[in-house]
C-alpha cells in the first residue's frame, strides 16, 4: 500500500510541484497551505509521515511539529528557505527526521523522504537486541526502557544502527555523518551533537552521564559493549 504523505506549504506553486513529485514516485498526496488545513487532515488518520515549511501564514512549522507529534508519532521533515543554522538545529532538536533547505533536487527529495521511511517502517525486521537493561527493536525503529517503548526518529535510528554495528570501536564524527546524510562531514557537527543527545536521551538513565553511548573527545562516539551479553 502506497504510504500517504502530508505536504504543508504557502506556496501553491512549490505546493503543487511537491506533490507531483512524489505523486509520480507512488505516494499519495494530501496537502494544506496552513497550520489549520494541515492539523484538520492529520487528525482524520492515516498518515504515514508529514513534509513541512517553518514559515506559515497561521503559525510556523516548528509549532506545528509539536501539534502533529502529540497527536501521532509519524516521521516529519522540515523543507525551508530557512537555512541558517539556528533554524536547521531547532528543527532537528525538535525531533525532526530531516531539514531540507530551499531549492533542493527532486531527487534529493525522494532520496531523503525514502531514506525516512525506510528506516521508520522495516515491518519485515522482528529482530531486537540488548543494550545493557533497555532492548532495540530494530523493524519498530523503537527502543524500550524501563517498560515503555520510545520510537526513534530516522536519524536516531541510524545512529544507534551504525554505532551498534561497530559498538566497542569508535565511530568517528565523518563517518556518523556519512551513515545519516549519505555525504562527508560538511558543517553537520552540530547537527549530530543534538541527535546524539536526542538518543541519549531515550537510552540512558541518565543523559548528562551516559553509561553506553560514549563521546570520545576529538574522535567521536563509542557504543560501550560490555552491557551487551
């Protein structure tokens, strides 16, 4: 079943194209031009994850974010002119899956919104596994501490996958960039040090003193293996 995207833009135009795009890509499409329109759609159900602009004629992105997250936990990306670093690190520490700046490819579109939902929706993957007292599970892009389960964004998932996939060496920063932009190091430290906080905070006890997901200062980040039986 085609996965159903919401589109949020002021722009018919952008709007429009947007939803071409990935109309001819096998999505089906359901867009608004406002917070309003947007918040109205989402609330019918069924959606699987939500492209928005920050800047709103009713509101901006970043406070419809916090809306759509509290009535569903679907993967959401930021597509914004705004592309100082400010704005691109709110959104992310928000809990955004992605921030794509204006103009942008089509093709890094779909590339982007398919490497979201990839890693969100893995139905196929039942598999878990154990980090210390929490357990991952990897097809639920989810992890479960302390009897709830908290779902990961696409970039968290990816971190921790890459982290545990060489857990007990050190992942440098390149190569963690590399693993969630699919491209070298370039101006994304910051970006990385608010997922890996994110992650922190959904893994460890207690985030300002992490017990697995250890920072190794001018190299990079370590996933502890000796919790792992």
């Amino acid at each position: 079943m085609a996965r159903r995207i919401l589109i949020v833009d002021d722009e018919p135009t952008l709007r429009e194209m947007i939803a071409r795009i990935l109309s001819q890509a096998g999505y089906d499409i359901f867009a608004a031009a406002n917070c309003s329109e947007a918040l109205a759609i989402f609330q019918r159900g069924g959606i699987d994850a939500a492209i928005l602009d920050v800047m709103l004629p009713d509101g901006d992105g970043f406070s419809l974010f916090k809306q759509l997250q509290a009535l569903g936990d679907v993967p959401m990306l930021f597509l914004s002119a705004r592309d100082e670093d400010a704005a691109r690190l709110e959104g992310l520490g928000l809990g955004a899956d992605d921030y794509i700046t204006k103009p942008f490819l089509p093709e890094e579109l779909l590339l982007r919104l398919a490497a979201v939902l990839r890693r969100v929706y893995r139905d196929d993957d039942k598999s878990t596994a154990r980090l210390g007292d929490i357990e991952i599970l990897w097809g639920r892009s989810a992890v479960r501490r302390n009897g709830e389960t908290l779902a990961l964004t696409a970039k968290e998932f990816a971190l921790l996958r890459k982290l545990w996939d060489n857990r007990g060496n050190i992942v440098t920063t390149d190569a963690l960039c590399e693993a969630l932009w699919d491209g070298p190091n370039i101006g994304y430290d910051n970006t990385l040090m608010v997922h890996v906080r994110r992650l922190r905070e959904k893994i460890e006890a207690d985030p300002s003193h992490p017990h697995h997901l250890l920072t190794v200062r001018g190299l990079g980040y370590r996933l502890a293996r000796e919790e792992v039986p």
